[in-house]
C-alpha cells in the first residue's frame, strides 16, 4: 500500500535531479546515479602531490586539505551549490558529504580524526536561511569518518557581507578577524578537520584555521565539497 501510494504521489510530483532534471528513482537522493557518476572529482585525495596542501603554505598551518569536485565554469556543480546554499536542499550536503567520506575512508586519508568542525554562519545568516549547509556536509562526512561533529564551539561574531565576486585580498580583508573560539581546551592535542562548501582563494579557511591554529597540540586537516579552480 505504502508503494503505491508513492507511486501516485511520484506520478503527480516527481522528484528530480538538480543536474540533468530527469525523474529520480525511487533509491536516488537529489543526484540521479548517472550524473553522480559523471561529477568532475579532483581525486586530489589519492594525488602523491595534492596541489591543495601547497594553498596555505606561508599562510597557516594545515596538515591536509582536499575537495570532492571540481567547480569549474561551465559544469553542474553551480547548480549543485546554489541548490544547497539557496534551496532549502541542505540534505544534498549530506548525501554528497556521505559519499565523499566513503572514498576517503577507503584509503583512510585523514587517519583519526577527533572533531569535524563546520565552518559557521553568523546567527543572521543561519537564521535567514534556516541551515548552516557546512553542518550538513559534515554531518554527511560523519557517516564514514571518525570523529565528532561539533557545531558550537567555533563561532562567527561578525557578521560580514558576502564573499561572492570578491577578489582574493578583499575576501581576506572582509573575513579575517569574524570567527573566534569559544573554549580552546576542547580543542588541545586534537585532530580537527574543517569543513566547508566551496575552497576559492582560501580565506575563509584561512580565517579559521588562524584561530585554531594557535591552541597547543592541535592538527588541522580541511574538507571541502568543491575546490573553485578557474
């Protein structure tokens, strides 16, 4: 009964794929199983030379750094983060973030990990798009990853406009003194991996890691869904 009701309602209100638009299986989540095959992924993960780890040289100390996809112009990982950010589809970072995790685990990448540490919204913003979409991809990378998801203890206290169509020294400018740490102790001797949804010109990231990277024993490593490399 509860099949054919679904079909029925699937009949009048299909679900489709952000990518290619086409009717989704009943198994699919958002991204039909062709599409998601056809995502342009960085495997920067399994590269012995990770372009990635080089970003941060001479800017903060991060022991690894990696992205799923590649956002290059003219591919459908636009729509992707714009369906996550501006949709209300917060649920694909967690599917995205569950696959991505499941490759990495397989080659046990990051080793253990203490924290998952999302990269947080302001209070305004959170609260204006009902979801930090960072959260959820790490929720995502959680499924398959040691660790703990924690949200709370770092935190932006400035709230700062958007990064969007800025350049690299006024997207530093714009967002370096914004985040803080609300109890360092947590954080002592531990293994944290950032995460966030796109890797531009890294200051967010930056603005982040600076912080955590001044607590005592502490490794950081950064997941991202997407590496921006136009």
């Amino acid at each position: 009964m509860n099949s054919y009701y679904h079909d029925f309602f699937k009949l009048f209100f299909p679900r489709t794929c952000i990518v290619c638009n086409f009717a989704l299986y009943r198994h699919e989540q958002h991204v039909c199983m062709r599409c998601t095959k056809n995502l342009p992924r960085s495997y920067f993960h399994l590269a012995d030379d990770n372009p990635l780890n080089k970003l941060f040289w001479g800017r903060v100390d991060i022991e690894k750094v990696v992205s799923f996809l590649l956002y290059t112009s003219g591919s459908h990982v636009k729509e992707i983060l714009h369906a996550l950010k501006y949709g209300n589809r917060k649920e694909l970072g967690y599917e995205l973030g569950k696959l991505y995790a499941k490759e990495l685990s397989d080659i046990n990448y990051f080793g253990q990990i203490d924290f998952l540490v999302p990269v947080p919204l302001h209070p305004k913003k959170k609260s204006k798009r009902g979801y930090n979409q960072s959260e959820w991809i790490a929720k995502g990378l959680a499924e398959h990853l040691p660790g703990k998801v924690m949200v709370d203890n770092l935190y932006k206290k400035l709230h700062t406009t958007s990064q969007t169509n800025k350049g690299r020294y006024s997207r530093w400018e714009n967002i370096a003194q914004s985040f803080d740490i609300r109890d360092t102790g947590i954080f002592k001797n531990k293994k944290v991996l950032l995460v966030d949804d796109v890797l531009t010109t890294g200051a967010t990231i930056e603005a982040c890691a600076g912080n955590l990277a001044a607590i005592e024993g502490i490794t950081i490593y950064v997941a991202t869904l997407a590496y921006a490399c136009d």
